[in-house]
C-alpha cells in the first residue's frame, strides 16, 4: 500500500510534466536555430501543393562580360506565374533568337 497522497502524487505528475514541456522546447529552439544553415545549403525550394519552383540560389547559366558564369539568386512570386499556357504561346516565346552565338553582343 502506498503512503503517497493523492495531493503529492499530483505535484509529481505536475512537476513530470513541465519538465517535458521545458525539454520539448530547449529541442524546438535548438531546431529552429539549426533549420537556416541546413536550409542555407539547399539550392531549390519547391512548393508542395503544386510542385512549382519557387527559388533558385546557385551557379546560373547567365554569363557576364568575360563569359563566366554568374552566381544567382532568383525568386519566382506567385502573381508572376501564368496558369494556362498554350501551346501556342510556348512555340511563341521559344521561337525569337536572343544572340546568334555566345559572347555575341549585337
């Protein structure tokens, strides 16, 4: 039989319990601090609902003046996405030439 009192047996599952609620939180800081310089590594991010390209960060294939490639960062809103295209309009925007050949500055 035990000698424990309803009222003691209440402080230790008090005290059991903010003791877990402080460990969850020193883990959940600890985490959050880690989550940027995990996420600072990743080069894409996506977007789970519709698995559309939100950004880039990293060697791009746009080159500057002396033909090197440029180290990017680019970031495609939501306003900015067009939902329907047609065929017509990608024949249309793959169609014009923008340079005749790489380091062409006509």
């Amino acid at each position: 039989m035990s000698t424990r009192t309803t009222a003691e047996t209440n402080r230790a599952k008090a005290w059991i319990k903010s003791r877990t609620k402080a460990r969850n939180a020193a883990l959940m800081t600890a985490i959050a601090a880690l989550l940027p310089v995990l996420l600072a590594c990743a080069p894409a991010a996506y977007s789970a609902r519709d698995r559309r390209l939100l950004s880039f960060s990293g060697i791009g294939n746009i080159r500057d003046g002396e033909g090197c490639n440029q180290d990017v960062r680019i970031m495609f809103a939501e306003a900015d996405r067009v939902r329907d295209v047609s065929r017509q309009d990608i024949t249309a925007a793959s169609s014009p030439v923008l340079v005749g050949q790489c380091g062409d500055r006509s």
